[in-house]
C-alpha cells in the first residue's frame, strides 16, 4: 500500500513539474497532452548509426627474419 502511495505521489510530482516548465494551464483542456506530448519531444532521437570517416588501418605485419 506505502509504493502504491509513494508512485502515486511521485506522478504528482512529476505532472506539476513538467507543468509548469512547459506552461500548461492545470484542469485546461489538452493539460494531459501539453503535459505529455511536449515531454516525449524533448527526449533525444536516436543517435544514427555512424559511418567512420575513414576506414580503419590493418595493424602491421610482424617482420620475422
């Protein structure tokens, strides 16, 4: 019953903090997905995968004489 109570208190948290710094108007209509929407597209893009500049040089050969 306490993590019920403590999740529930954390998305509280969550939820008016992310208010505010987006400037939703809390009750407004839309407030969940100002809330929501504007969170999900600050979240960074994937990182693409990266293609080197420049291929990789083979080690050189051990010279035994």
């Amino acid at each position: 019953m306490r993590i019920i109570l403590i999740l529930i208190v954390i998305a509280a948290i969550f939820a008016v903090v992310q208010s505010q710094r987006h400037g939703c108007e809390w009750g407004g209509d839309g407030w969940f997905d100002c809330v929501m929407g504007k969170t999900a597209s600050e979240m960074p893009a994937a990182t693409p995968a990266s293609t080197p500049e420049m291929p990789a040089t083979e080690a050189p050969a051990s010279e035994t004489p």
